[in-house]
C-alpha cells in the first residue's frame, strides 16, 4: 500500500471505521468486531479500525 492510500485509510477510519475495514479486510470477523464496537462506542471503533489498518 502506497503513502496516499495509506492516507485516505486512516481518513477513512476516523470517519466511517467499519467501511475502512471492510476495504482492508473483507466481510469476516475483523468487520463485525468494528462494527460493534463502532455501534456501541464510536472511539473503540475508530482504535480497533486504526490498528488493523496500521499492522
């Protein structure tokens, strides 16, 4: 992954977490973890979607 798409996901993982992983890792369980935890608790979300971008 390129410096500018790398960008564009951690923008995109501040404002919609769940989508950012669904782009990264497809529909499994890393999708529905972030998407609990972004539906309940926006920050965890948004943490969990960073790190799984980030790794």
């Amino acid at each position: 992954m390129n410096d500018t798409n790398k960008l564009l996901m951690i923008i995109l993982c501040v404002l919609l977490p769940p989508l950012a992983v669904f782009v990264d890792k497809g529909l499994g369980k890393d999708f529905i973890i972030n998407l609990i935890l972004t539906f309940f608790f926006f920050v965890p979300g948004m943490i969990h979607a960073l790190w799984l971008i980030m790794k």
